[in-house]
C-alpha cells in the first residue's frame, strides 16, 4: 500500500510520517500492494474550536474508495481515530467480497446440480 501524507496549515514532521505508517501497517496487510492511501493533517486556526485537529483519510481499492474524517485535541489522537475507523470500513468491504463470491459459488453448484 501507498501511503502519502499530506499537511494543511501544519508541518509534517517525520514523527507524524512515521506515527501514520505505523497506524496503518495492520490496513496494509489487508488490502493490495497497488491500494493508494492519502493522509490530510490539518489546523484549525480558530482558537473557539476545541477539536482543532483534523485528519482526513482517503483509501483508493479496486472498485471502492473508503473515506475517514476526525477531530480531536491531539493530531496523533486524530490519527489512531482515523486508522480505526478505516480498518473497519476495510474489515466491512471485505465481508461483503467474501460473501459475494461465496454466494455465486453455491448458485453455480445448485444450478449444476439441476440441470
């Protein structure tokens, strides 16, 4: 997986590359080595808003794209969010591949047992 971290009114700092891959190690291992992941650290600079960093996540697969978006007080809080929250909607995704495919092959075995 391709990781590609991007930063918004913030500095990306080595420490936030590093927290970020590492996060996301676990998505990696369930997804292709062609999946392309974008990462948006961002600072509100409005001091009345108390969550004011914001991560955005974006994970481009083979006929999906998966999104995640989470303020917090903390940048790396915000990052562990968006990690969970990613590796659930990949964790989802690939259910529903599995089940798809195991449902056609029990048509295709009850067709051809009738016909």
């Amino acid at each position: 997986m391709r990781i590609e971290v991007r930063g918004r009114n913030t500095e990306v700092t080595e420490e936030l590359r590093r927290h970020v891959e590492k996060r996301f190690a676990r998505v990696g291992r369930q997804v292709s080595d062609l999946a392309q992941l974008e990462i948006e650290l961002s600072e509100e600079r409005n001091p009345s808003i108390a969550d004011r960093y914001v991560a955005e996540a974006t994970l481009y697969l083979k006929g999906v794209t998966l999104r995640a978006q989470e303020s917090t007080p903390e940048m790396l809080h915000s990052i562990h969010e968006i990690a969970e929250d990613i590796r659930r909607q990949v964790k989802r995704h690939r259910e529903l591949r599995r089940k798809r495919s195991q449902t056609r092959r029990a048509v295709a075995h009850l067709r051809g047992e009738e016909a």
